[in-house]
C-alpha cells in the first residue's frame, strides 16, 4: 500500500496546528463520502471503479485490439483530462526507447500551434492509422480543429467507409455535435459519464480505451483503482495516506504558496502534468489554492535546483518514491579511475538514485523547503491506478478543507470567450469591439 513520509515537514510545523488540520481533513473527509459538499453532482468518480459498465469495458478491450491488428499509429484527440490522465499512464509504462513495431500512440487537439498539426498529417501520409477523437460536447476548439483536419486525412487515405471503422469517438451518452456526428457516421462510441470531470475521468473509456491500445493491462490498472478507493472509504486518520496527504499538504499550503512534485524517475514527468491539473483546475480558485509545479531530479538539480535549494522561500516538495525499479544494474571497476567512480564498484544505480533523493531531501529540509515523501512500490499497472486515485481522493478533501468546489472550473472560459471574439465568431460582435479597443 502507499505510504506517507512526513518527518521532513515536522520542524516547520506544530503539533497543535496539525491536530487542528487533522480535525478538518476528517470533517472534510465525511463531506466528499457523504456526497453533501460544492459540486456533488460530478462525484460519480469516488464509486467508478466498482460501478463501471462491463459491456463498454469489454468493448473497450475489443476495440484496442482492433486497433492494434490494422493500425500503426492511434492518434488520440482530446485536452485536459481528455488526455492528459492515458497520457500519465502510457508514459510511465512504456520504454524508454521504442521496441519492433508496436502500435504508436500520438496526441493531438491538446494545443493550437500550425507547426504540430503540418508536421503531424505530413508524417501519418504514409503510415496506417485510427483515431480516437474525446470530447464531450465535440466543439471545443483545439481537438475540433485536430478532429477536422485528420479526419479530412483519413477519408483521403483510405475512404469514408472504412475511415468510419476507423474513428472511435469518446462522447456524451445522448448529446452534442460529436455524438451527433457518430450516429450519423456509424463511429463505434465510448461514454464520457455525466457525473465525472475531465480531470477526474482516467479510468473511464477517456483513458481505457487509449490505454489498452498502447498494450497495458487495464484489468491491473482497474484493480490497482479499487484497492485505492477501498483503502479511501475505509482506513482512520493514522492509517491512510489519503487523509494524511491532505491535511499535511493543506497546512504546508497556509505557510508555502508552491507545492512542487518531485520525481527521480523521468517516466513519471506526465504523470506530474495530469497531478498538476487535478490540483490546478480543482483547487485554484477564489484567489485561494496551492500552485502546483513539478521537476523531474537529479536532471532538474542541474537548473532549478539552486533556487529550491536558495531561492525565495515559496515552496514544499512532495517527492515519489519509487521503491523497486522495474530494472537496475551494478557499477563496474574500471582499471584506470579517471571519472573517481571505482568506489562505487558492485552498486546498483538505483541505489545511486536513491542516495541522490536522501542527500537532495536533507539538503533542501536544511535550507528551508518541508518534504513530504509519497512511497510507491513499483511503477506498474496495479500501482498506477492507486496511485491516481489516490491523488483524486485527496485532492478533494484538501478542497472542501479551503471551502473550494473540486469540481468545476469557471476561470477556465474567460480565455475562450476573448479568443471566440477576436476570431471574429458570430455571436460575439460586442465583445470583439471592446477587446479591439484595448
């Protein structure tokens, strides 16, 4: 099971203020259960993983092999947590270099630069491929425009029936312009459940079926997610990392205004963009949350690890541990020491690794940054899928304990609106005048 290290936030806090954080988490804790705070509507997620439709889920797994046997490419259309949750997992799982002739996964729709969507088509012209395009309402902008040109493609390549057998589309159950396009196209449909958030919305046919498709093993993953949920609904305060995550995140969170995820295993570098919308898009609001950042060590020690070390003191780490490697090797002795490492003769690298982390949380505790230290396992199927749900759950108590709806992002079509006037789209006629004047 995962573990909370706190020992390293203990000399920046007291023992009365963590009672009292202690206190909210709980209160906060039976909130989220309970199904009674802001935004109780979008918490279909806390019993997902036991209340999943199997049919989809078998379809799922059908649909990923088809994928697999006529396809070289999978190009996923989709932003935010239409993405970002099957990219987290995708990228810790497969290897760091690719093997024979696996299926590729590509991500599009998740920005708008010209130069990625030319230099995409030009490279699927000669490559066979499938899309899965995931959107809700099918018009938000950036997957629409992706959506557009690659289908366009695919029809051009390989015909509009077969291109219909081809394009999987992850949409709303009854409405909007993608589901309306499905049925009048015969796309085989996947469901964005109403009463799940993007961002809260992984372990559903969003990240499933692009998941499967890259080879994983969801079963594991959807295991991994109902111990996790298990583990939530049932330990006491002591014992889950769940309530303890939060309370100490929130308290370090009224001293420091940065929470920085920190890894030492680059495979895990999506997994800190999908955690840092989670905390973003749930917590950032009302002028109030924690920023979340994250940095990718021993690399970033080499940039930015002389302003954590000695810089403004704005922030607390959060460090994965990953415990067991999924592979390691020993240190040599080589005849002439030139580089000094011959004392590290028959270490592992992990262990290098590890020793690196201990020395870089010492040093950073001494120069003022708490730690807290969240110990996986092993980076696998089974572990991800806690470890996510993990997140999750936590995430929503720390934003009931700050009075925040977890589950809704207002600030988010501020932007939009200004970008719909300024494209001149109908509409939107007094806004565009204002935003010229400016």
């Amino acid at each position: 099971m995962l573990k909370i290290n706190n020992q390293n936030i203990l000399k920046f806090v007291n023992q009365a203020e963590l009672k009292l954080e202690e206190e909210k988490a709980i209160e906060s804790y039976k909130t989220l259960v309970n199904k009674n705070g802001l935004g109780n509507d979008f918490l279909g997620w806390i019993d997902y993983p036991i209340n999943y439709d199997k049919e989809e889920y078998d379809r799922i797994k059908k649909a990923a092999q088809k994928i697999r046997n006529d396809s070289e490419v999978l190009v996923v259309i989709g932003i935010g947590g239409s993405y970002l949750g099957a990219k987290a997992v995708i990228e810790a799982l497969k290897p760091y270099f690719k093997k024979g002739k696996d299926l590729e996964i590509i991500f599009a729709g998740n920005n708008l630069s010209a130069s990625y969507m030319v230099e995409l088509l030009k490279y699927l012209e000669n490559k066979s491929f499938s899309l899965n395009v995931i959107s809700k309402s099918g018009t938000t902008t950036e997957p629409a425009i992706a959506f557009r040109l690659l289908k366009e493609l695919l029809i051009k390549k390989v015909g509009k029936a077969e291109a219909s057998k081809r394009i999987y589309a992850t949409t709303d159950k009854q409405k909007g312009a993608l589901r309306t396009l499905a049925n009048s196209e015969g796309y085989e449909t996947f469901i964005v459940p109403d009463d799940i958030g993007g961002r809260y919305s992984w372990f559903t046919a969003v990240g499933l079926l692009p998941i499967a498709a890259a080879g994983f093993d969801i079963d594991q993953l959807m295991k991994g997610s109902i111990d996790s949920r298990n583990d939530a609904l049932s330990l006491d305060f002591k014992n889950s990392p769940f309530l303890q995550y939060a309370c100490y995140r929130h308290l370090l969170g009224t001293k420091k205004g940065i929470e920085i995820l920190v890894s030492f295993e680059p495979k895990l570098a999506y997994l800190a963009e999908w955690w840092k919308q989670l905390y973003g898009e749930s917590e950032g609001k009302e002028n109030k949350g924690i920023y979340p950042a994250s940095l990718i060590y021993s690399t970033d020690l080499h940039s930015m690890g002389q302003f954590v070390q000695e810089g403004s003191r704005l922030m607390f780490e959060t460090v994965l541990n990953i415990k067991q490697p999924n592979s390691d090797m020993k240190m040599a002795k080589e005849e002439v020491d030139l580089d000094g490492l011959n004392y590290l003769e028959g270490v592992n690298l992990d262990y290098v690794s590890k020793m690196a982390m201990e020395g870089t949380i010492l040093a950073h505790v001494d120069g003022g940054v708490p730690n807290l230290v969240i110990e996986v396992d092993k980076i696998d199927e089974y572990n991800l899928g806690y470890l996510l749900y993990f997140f999750m759950f936590s995430c929503g108590i720390t934003c009931y304990m700050s009075g925040i709806n977890p589950f809704n992002q207002p600030g988010v079509e501020s932007y939009k609106k200004n970008m719909f006037a300024l494209l001149n789209k109908p509409g939107y006629e007094e806004l565009r005048k204002a935003l010229l004047k400016k």
